[in-house]
C-alpha cells in the first residue's frame, strides 16, 4: 500500500538516474564543424561525459536515502528537492543536443588545428571487418627495406633552377599571372557551386559526376594550387573537407591503384608539405594503408585495381597484361610518406618493384626500356615489342629521375637506370620533324616510339601529347646528372610541342598525331614537298601525316616542360610562348561554366566541347600557368619535386 503524500514513482526516478553511464566522446550526435571558430563539438562530448558522472553521484544516491514521508508535510524541501533533480536533467540533456559529442569516428586525438582541418577517421571496421592500419597480410614480407640514409660516400646531386639573382617581377608577369589565377577562380567556384565533394564538374551542362571513387577528386587534387596561388580561405575550406573523406564509402567494388595514388594521397602529402595541417598527413597515411592492400599478392607487385572483395580474402595478384606506368608509378609519393611519418612499410612495398625494373631492364626486346605493357604477375617483360614514353610508360621514366632527386643520390640505383633508359630512347624514339620552315625544323625534337622486330627496331615518328612531359624530364636530369646534352634535348622537344600548338587554327596541340621525320637526329633536313603529297595528309597543317585522335583534353604535358625548361635555363621567350598558349586554351575551351576538353584542335570556327573537365586542369595546368609567371622563388626546384600530378613534394634538405 502506497504511503500518503510520497511521490508515487520515487523509486523508479532513482532507478533510472542510476542507469546513467559517463557517455563516452563517441556520441552519436555528429555535426558538421564550422571552418574556423569555437571548437564545441569537441567540447560537448566532454561536458556531457563529465556532467552526467556527476549526476550519477550527487543526484541519484540524494533520490535514493531522501525521505520522501518525511519530507511530505515540508513541500517547500520537497519541491525544492525535485526542482534541483529536474533542472540538472535538464541541463545534461542541453548540452548533450547543443553541444553535440565528438564521435570516435572523428579521432581520438583532440583536433588543434586553428583552421579546423580536423581529421576524421574512415569507417574501415564497419566495411572491411578491421582497420587497415592493422590490416592482416596474407602474403606478409619477412624483411623490410628501410628508407637510405645520407651517407659519406655518396654525393648529393646538383642543383636544378637558374640563378634569378637579378630578377624583377614585372607588371606584364603580374598580369599574367592574375589572369591565371582568375581563370582557376572561375573554374573553382563552378566545381564549388555545382559539384562539392564530387570528383569533377561537367563544365558544359553545371552538373557533378563520380570518376574516381567519390572521394571528391577535384578537390584533393587542386589543395595544394589553392595555397599556391593565395587562396587560403578556399584552401582551409577544401582540407577541412579533406580530412573528413571516408575511403570506406563507395558505390565502387574496387579503386584503380595508380589514379587514387597520384591524386588522392599525391593531393594530400603535398597540400600537408605546404601547409603543416597534420590531419591531411593523418587523412594521407589512412588512404595510403588502404592501397597498401594492393601489394598484397604472391609475389608482392601491385595489383592494377584493389579488388575489396579479393583484398579481404588474400586473392589479389599482380595483372598479366597491365600498363608498365601503373604499378611503377607509385614510388615518389609513398616514399614521400615514408619520410614524413619514418614508416619504412611504404618505401619497402616500392622497392620490390623497383628491384623488378632494375632486374629486367636489360631483359626486353629494347634493352634499356621495358614495354608498354608488362606480365607483372609471372614477372616477364619480353611479351610486348612496342616502347614509348608516352601513354601506358611515361611516369615509369618520370619517376626514376625523381626518385632520385627525393633521396638525394642516395640509392644509385635511379639514376643508373634512368641514364640506361634515355639513352635507349634517344636512340631508337627521338626523332627531328620534317617541316617546311626550316629554320624552325632546327630548334625542335619529337618523343615518339619504337617497336621492335626480330631483325630491327622501327622508329615511329608519333606525337603525343601525353609525351610532352619529356621535354622537362631531359631538362631535369640534364641538370641534376650533369649531362648538358639532356638539357638541350629536354629544351629542343618542349619548343617542338610549343610548334605543335601553333600549327593549327585553336592553337592547341592534338592527344595523338604523326609527322614526317628526317632521315637523321642530328641534322635538321629540307622539305620535300613530293614526300609530303605522297604521305601526307592535304587537310592538316604540313608536315603531319595522320591525326588518330585530335582532341585537346586541357592535358598539361606541354606547359609543364616549358615551365621546367625556363626554371632551369632562366630563358625568357619561354614565357611568352607560354602566354600565347594559355590564350589559346582559354579561347578554344572556356565554358558557361569553366573550361571544357575539346573535340577537334584542326576547326577554324566554334569547338566542340566534351563536357569534361578532369581534375588535372586545376591540379596542373593551371598551376603550371600560373608558376611559369610567377616570381622564381616561389616552389623552387631545388626545393621541391613535382610528382606526375604536379604535386611538389619537399625535398629533405641538401
């Protein structure tokens, strides 16, 4: 029987109060942050978590001994006693919606970034069923190489850029580069306004569209030319975003390896090498045990995509038929990680595939290069005749010479077979073009390819503009190697696709073409104008034979060699060549929206646009652009080496 006057549910409010647990910081109320300010999220989970204790012990045990019969003929104690327990519920519930708790999938370190770029962790457990960064390997390694460490007796390399001591940055050079700088602007608004945290903006129809993951590849991709050119606002907005990426959530069953690799974690170890915000490594380091997955297989080569599916089973293997770029592509930015985070698991997974090159090299059909395509899986190199720098290769080249650069001198082994490899393509790739201006024809070189036979290996006078890079790769190792040679290679080949724009209408350079070639390397040749009409083509620009395919994709081949070139040679109608190509970019590609790629650089009237806009516009073109007129100091190359993606990674000091 129920006692008069007390309340008739006293014993059920204690309960409850003595339910109450210390809620832990990974509550489930999860708001997005705002970009600067006060730091409330993080705050709330801890007020809460340190309120609620202390209604366990000063409330509760006070609603359990309270003497509720006593106390009835005394409703002033009464109330006053009720009212104290009501308000602190009250209170605790306040905060616990006001000031949301910090989930756990936030890190579980305390964020101290002024700028708010706070890390945010994956949601591996839930998707994979453990966290990569303890991931299991079903083909474990039983040693790991550790990353080179300076030593006496070898000697650091040279230096790379020209001596600007008398450089003045002149209004023309400013203009330049403002207008640079505004067409990126243009185009990041529209990527803001109509494709957030999408990979790419449609630049003709105002719309977003998935490519590489979800995992918002223009916007990793472009942080480190928002710092670059200024942009700091647009730059904390964008790796704030960043570091809250979730790699565990796409629609896709897998990733490609090397795509993810040169944007993604190239994107956020340089944006961190530039800014110092740890979360962007913290955010680098997670994507980058991910891809560490795809090492996984028998013989320790990369797979071309992460399979999730195999990944979680130990199924992965290396490809049969996969580009020889891909898997040897990936060696500057996870060695780049290395250093940054004394992890020697990254530099040892690529030094198993630098150990392939260096074993093979001397193995294909052109000793010296290894083929476009390569069985990676049983490790044969001596399946494909065709050899090129450009599409399926290029940044397998690239990326020895730069290795070399990040270490210093330090492994040998880079330069040794980075010189064994241009001296096979000078050989039997680079080729002079036969064109009616002669005087032109002698300052200008082509990379094109070679294909090899049983009895000969054939020069192919194709152009790519994917191969447009090399011209900076020769200036580069020229200087860095001291083989003057190669710098005057690399500057003859960027001038040669700086013609190749000029010879058409939009003033663009074509993806792929083919030009009549001279009989010999070393001497420019006459026009032969009865060879002409008998191989080429009436209704292109003299001198071209062919055009398998005229688009102009916005690539950036072209722009970044002249950019090395004038960095290295400190030449100055490089960047006047480079202004006319910039306007012609812009005329022919510009959008309601930003720019577009194009379908045919040959019109004489209004282009087609593509309705594409990789993400490499904004992460190298532009940024090439805007550097080549931007005052020398800024990203030096003895400072920094740019990775295929154009991300500069920090040199350690010389």
């Amino acid at each position: 029987m129920q006692q008069r006057g007390a309340p008739p549910e006293a014993s059920s409010l204690s309960v409850s109060l003595n339910k109450l647990r210390p809620l832990p910081v990974s509550g489930a109320n999860n708001f997005a942050l705002p970009r600067k300010g006060s730091q409330r999220t993080q705050e709330g989970g801890l007020l809460t978590a340190y309120l609620l204790p202390y209604v366990q012990t000063m409330v509760a045990p006070h609603a359990q001994t309270f003497d509720w019969a006593a106390h009835a003929k005394a409703p002033h104690r009464f109330i006053a006693v009720a009212v104290a327990v009501v308000i602190t519920i009250v209170a605790v519930t306040l905060l616990g919606v006001l000031l949301p708790r910090r989930s756990a999938a936030a890190g579980a370190a305390q964020c101290t970034s002024k700028n708010n770029v706070c890390f945010q962790s994956s949601s591996f457990v839930d998707v994979f069923g453990f966290d990569l960064a303890s991931a299991p390997q079903w083909h474990p390694v039983s040693t790991i190489q550790q990353l080179p460490v300076a030593t006496p007796t070898l000697q650091a390399l040279n230096q790379v850029q020209h001596d600007f001591i008398n450089y003045v940055h002149h209004n023309k050079s400013k203009a330049r580069q403002d207008a640079v700088r505004a067409a990126f602007v243009r185009s990041w608004n529209s990527y803001k306004k109509h494709a957030w945290l999408q990979d790419e903006l449609t630049p003709v129809t105002g719309a977003g569209k998935t490519t590489f993951g979800g995992w918002a590849a223009t916007l990793v991709d472009s942080l480190d030319t928002l710092w670059i050119m200024g942009l700091q606002d647009d730059f904390y907005t964008a790796a704030a975003a960043a570091a809250r990426i979730d790699w565990a959530k796409t629609d896709d069953t897998g990733l490609n390896v090397f795509e993810t690799t040169i944007r993604h974690l190239g994107g956020l170890l340089s944006a961190y090498d530039l800014s110092s915000e740890h979360a962007l490594l913290e955010k680098a380091t997670e994507l980058a045990n991910m891809l560490y997955m795809a090492f996984d297989t028998p013989n320790r080569l990369p797979a071309f995509w992460l399979d999730f599916g195999k990944a979680k089973q130990g199924l992965q293997t290396a490809g049969l038929h996969d580009p020889s770029a891909a898997p040897c592509s990936l060696s500057l930015e996870f060695t780049r990680l290395a250093q940054l985070t004394a992890d020697s698991r990254f530099y040892d997974a690529i030094s198993r595939v630098t150990d392939f090159l260096e074993r093979t090299q001397s193995e294909t059909k052109l000793p010296g290069m290894w083929p476009k395509w390569i069985n990676f899986r049983n490790e044969r190199v001596d399946g494909d005749s065709a050899f090129s720098l450009g599409a399926e290769s290029d940044s397998l080249y690239e990326y020895l010479l730069k290795m070399a650069a990040l270490l210093n001198g330090q492994s040998p082994r880079y330069e040794t077979m980075y010189r064994a490899a241009m001296n096979a393509s000078v050989n039997h790739l680079l080729f002079r073009p036969m064109i009616p201006d002669e005087e032109a024809g002698k300052g200008i070189l082509f990379m094109g390819n070679a294909y090899a036979h049983d009895d000969r290996i054939d020069r192919i006078s194709e152009s790519q503009h994917l191969s447009c890079f090399t011209g900076g790769m020769f200036g580069l190792g020229g200087k860095l190697f001291d083989i003057p040679d190669h710098v005057d290679i690399g500057e003859r080949l960027a001038r040669g696709c700086a013609w190749a724009y000029s010879a058409f209408p939009t003033g663009l350079m074509p993806e792929v073409s083919n030009i009549m070639a001279c009989d010999f390397l070393q001497s420019a040749c006459s026009w032969d104008e009865q060879k002409w009409w008998r191989e080429g083509n009436p209704w292109l620009t003299k001198g071209f034979t062919d055009m398998p395919d005229p688009r102009y994709n916005l690539r950036p081949e072209a722009i970044e060699s002249l950019f090395l070139l004038y960095r290295i040679t400190g030449k100055e109608d490089l960047r006047d060549i480079a202004w006319t190509m910039f306007n012609s970019v812009m005329n022919a590609t510009k959008t309601e929206f930003a720019n577009s790629a194009i379908t045919d650089v040959t019109v004489d009237y209004e282009t087609k646009k593509l309705d594409s806009m990789e993400s490499f516009w904004m992460a190298e073109t532009l940024k090439y652009f805007y550097l080549m007129f931007s005052p020398p100091e800024l990203i030096s190359l003895d400072e920094f080496v740019f990775s295929t993606e154009a991300h500069p990674f920090r040199l350690p000091q010389r």
